[in-house]
C-alpha cells in the first residue's frame, strides 16, 4: 500500500511545481500571502511530526512541497515590491 503515498506524492509535488514555475515564468503573484504563510507554517508542523514517526513519503513530500512554497512566497512578495516602485 505504500505505493499509493508515492503516487500522491508524486501528484502533489507536480501540482506545486507547475504552479511555481507558472508563478516564476510568467511573474504574476497570484498567491495570496496570508494563506501561504499559513501553509508553511503546517507545512513546517508537518513535517517535524513526519520525522519524528519517520514517514519516509511525507518526509520527502513535505520537504519538496515546503521548498516550493517558501519559493512561491519569496517571488509573489518580490513582485508586490517592484509593483509598489
């Protein structure tokens, strides 16, 4: 059965790549601030509790999935900058 966390893994981490480059691609800052910041704050939560019971598929999930994230937050808040000036 734990083929099925790999292939949702895989899923989700496509969903969250795809919309990171589009985000980076095409610069527009679509996400909205407040509910990525909640998002890595679970994200973060997360993933400690998936090292602690040592979920090797949320573990890398999570990892992947945190990454893109916190890069999606940087550029939608670079482009709100350059936006402002």
């Amino acid at each position: 059965m734990e083929w099925i966390g790999y292939a949702a893994l895989f899923f989700l981490i496509i969903a969250w790549l795809v919309e990171a480059v589009d985000l980076i691609k095409n610069k527009k800052g679509r996400l909205d601030v407040k509910f990525a910041t909640f998002f890595i704050i679970g994200s973060i939560l997360m993933l400690i509790y998936s090292i602690q019971i040592k979920n090797t598929v949320y573990i890398i999930m999570k990892s992947i999935v945190l990454f893109l994230s916190c890069l999606s937050l940087y550029y939608t808040l670079e482009l709100h900058k350059k936006k402002k000036k």
